[in-house]
C-alpha cells in the first residue's frame, strides 16, 4: 500500500509539474499577446484610422495575433503578391520572350506580353530582339483577335497618364512602353528610343520645368530653361498598333508587318528568354506595375492562349485559388482602388509563397530596405530580418510579408493601413515598432 501511495504521490507531483509549465506558456502567449493589443491599442495615430492586422507563425504553424484581420481593405501593392501566387502556380521557370513560326522566307512572330523585351533595364542580353533580328526575313507581328487589353485598367487614375509608374498595358511591348529623356553631352535632350525624337516641341521654360505627354497622342511637350547634369525622366508612350509596327521596324531596321489572324499554337516554338524570378523580383523588390500588369497578360496567355486580364483572373480565383480567398481583385499591380483583400486572406497567400519558394528565395525575392528596394531604409539591418512588400496610394500603406525573430521563428504578417491623413512617415514608424516588438519577443 505504502508502494502504491508513493506511485500516486509522484504521479500527482509529476502532473502538476506538467501543468504549471503548460499553464507558463500559456500566460507567456497571452502577455505577448496583451503587449500586442497595447502597441496598437496606445499608438494615437493607429486610432483615427481603418487598421486590420494578421501575424502567423509558419515556425510552430499556429495563430499569433489578429485585429480587424478578416476585414477587407484596399491593399495598394500588396496585390502583387496575388499575382506572384498566381504567376508561381502559372508559368515555367523561364520566360517565354514569344512564339514565333518559320514560314517560306517571312518570320512570324507571336506575341506574350513579355515586359522585359528591349527592356535593358531587365534583360541587357536581349537575346529575344537579338534573334529576330538575326532573321533578315520579312517579320510579321501576330496580333490575336481573342485578346482584349485596354491600355490602362479599372480603377486606374485618369490623370496619371504622364507617369511612367502607370504605363500603358500591351500584347507586345517595347522598351517596357516607356521614353527615356536623359542631358547629352551637347546640353541637348537625349531621348532613347531616337524613334520619338521627332515627338518632341520645345518651348523656353520661362522658369517652368515641363515634360508632358499628350493624353492621347505620342506627342510631347519640353519646356525648360537649363537641362541640369542629372537630368532623367522617363515618361509612357502609347502603344498603338502602329506605333509598335514603325517602332520596331526603325529598331529593327527592317520591314515589319501586323498582321490579325489566330495560329495553331502546336505549329509554333517558344523563345525563352531570362528566368522568371528576374521578373518576380522587379515586382517585390521594386514594385514595378506594368511588370505585374504583362505577368498576369502572359498568365492569361498561358492558360487561355489570349489576354485578358479580368478573364485570367476569375479563372484563377475559381480554379487556381479554388475561391479560397475572399478578395476583389482586378489588376496585376494593386493601382486600382477597386482591388479589396483583408490581412487573413494575405496572409494565407504569404504561406502559400513560402511552401512554393521556401525560405532561401523568400530572402531573395522580398525588399529588405536596401537602397534599391521599395521598403522604408528604417528596416534595414546588416542582418536583414524582415522580407515585406509594401504598398502605398494616397493615405493608405501597407506592409505584408515574412519576419525572421531572434528567437529563430519565421513569421507571416500583413499590416494594412486605410484612409490616415497623418504623413506617411509617421505612420510607417507606427508599423515598425509593432513589428520589432514581434522580431524581439517570438
């Protein structure tokens, strides 16, 4: 009996060892978490607007914090991240440049919404442009009658035509849509591609600096008095079919033809240009929108042998995505206002990019507040420890992605910002303080 009494006494001991600990981390969550609700509960700014939070930990695979997370906000450029699930779901590791068909002495080329071709900003090889030009053989563009791209999408903002961050969507762009107007050496303007030279008026600046764009023509208007030495603007032109035709044929520097009709896809071969992570990245890191835009136009390509940007994307929603997520989305790159996600529904996407990708190309892909990337220089460390893509409008920021801790967790967050009429600084520090605390303590 004394036995048996001992067992029980070690038994009772040993349990209630287990629960004390157990009943520890339980007290330990719940104060982080009660720290959480207090940094943004006590932060004045984050009060006088619309905030929805969602953090995740894809470490231990559970729930970490949630405020307003299952609530729809616009998310600016957080939609790219959208578009990189679907892009990694879509396309192969490579870009298809185009298609094209040897036929008789003619080249045929088919486009795919490739924004990268004579894009040196992307691809300095430009073995895509290089191979038709090898071809001394009449070349004719293919342009498919099934497809459907307006230069511009929903929602956009009508007047913000001139800017080259909202540059015109096309079946087959070039020099990725853009004019860049740069100081000679002469103290002239040089303007690449030397095509638009003749676009150009000029006008004494009388104290102004103008470079503008008509909203409907390629015709631009310069005014200024002294180009300075650092002198560079780029600016959208409009790709008219028969802007691309003389366009290329003067690049080219022979006949180009575009043509409408639709071709048996098993009659043609595909060009594969630079990987397609070179252009993941340009879309995370930079936040490039007409990248993003031409991703999901070769998405729609890809599946529906033509482009169409809302058609790609209910089929992608509906099969794809499986109508897992309750978003409203109706562009590549999150210009619209149209575009609704909430941080539940982003966050889930940010744990499908980690299984698809994994944590090396999560590093590799996502901003980490160096120079040349879109995320605020507050982030950087030497040891970067947050991947995040950001997206801002007008009183509106977001920030969503990965977060490594010091305790040697990986975390997925969204923290999205609506309609603040503070400054946008003031707001960014607000989003780093909660997510430092988040970096410090799991």
């Amino acid at each position: 009996m004394k036995f048996l009494f001992y067992i029980f006494i070690s038994l009772t001991i040993f349990i209630q060892c287990k629960s004390t600990k157990h009943q520890g981390r339980i007290s330990d969550v719940a104060n982080r978490s009660a720290a959480l609700d207090q940094i943004i509960n006590e932060d004045t700014l984050l009060k006088n607007h619309f905030v929805g939070v969602k953090v995740y930990s894809i470490t231990e695979n559970s729930d970490i914090y949630n405020f307003n997370s299952g609530l729809q906000f616009t998310p600016a450029s957080n939609v790219k991240l959208i578009t990189l699930l679907a892009c990694l779901n879509i396309l192969d590791d490579s870009v298809t440049a185009f298609k094209y068909i040897e036929k008789g002495d003619s080249l045929i080329i088919l486009p795919n919404a490739d924004p990268s071709f004579l894009n040196s900003k992307i691809d300095s090889i430009q073995s895509g442009f290089n191979f038709i030009k090898s071809n001394s053989n009449k070349i004719f563009i293919v342009k498919n009658p099934k497809s459907d791209i307006p230069f511009y999408g929903n929602g956009w903002a009508w007047d913000d035509y001139n800017y080259s961050y909202q540059s015109c969507n096309s079946e087959f762009p070039l020099f990725g849509n853009n004019i860049k107007f740069t100081k000679s050496s002469s103290d002239k303007l040089r303007i690449s591609p030397t095509f638009f030279s003749k676009n150009i008026t000029y006008k004494k600046g009388n104290g102004r600096n103008i470079l503008d764009r008509n909203e409907h023509e390629n015709l631009f208007n310069f005014e200024f008095d002294e180009i300075p030495d650092n002198y560079e603007v780029t600016r959208p032109f409009i790709p008219h079919d028969e802007t691309i035709q003389a366009l290329l044929s003067d690049t080219l520097n022979v006949e180009v033809e575009i043509i409408t009709e639709t071709f048996d896809s098993i009659q043609s071969k595909a060009f594969r240009s630079i990987p397609s992570s070179t252009l993941y990245k340009e879309i995370i890191q930079k936040s490039d929108n007409f990248i993003a835009e031409q991703l999901l136009l070769m998405c729609s390509n890809n599946v529906l042998n033509y482009m169409n940007t809302s058609t790609i994307i209910k089929h992608i929603k509906d099969s794809i995505f499986q109508n897992k997520y309750d978003i409203k989305w109706v562009d590549g790159s999150g210009l619209s206002r149209y575009n609704l996600a909430s941080p539940d529904d982003l966050v889930n996407m940010l744990q499908e990019i980690y299984k698809l990708i994994g944590l090396e190309n999560v590093e590799n892909f996502f901003a980490t507040g160096l120079e040349d990337d879109t995320l605020d220089k507050i982030y950087y460390s030497a040891n970067p420890w947050i991947f995040a893509k950001t997206g801002s409008l007008s009183n509106n920021y977001c920030l969503s992605g990965f977060i490594k801790t010091d305790k040697g967790n990986v975390l997925a967050f969204s923290f999205l910002n609506n309609h603040f009429t503070n400054s946008r600084k003031e707001i960014v520090k607000s989003v780093y303080n909660f997510l430092s605390y988040l970096k410090l303590n799991y």
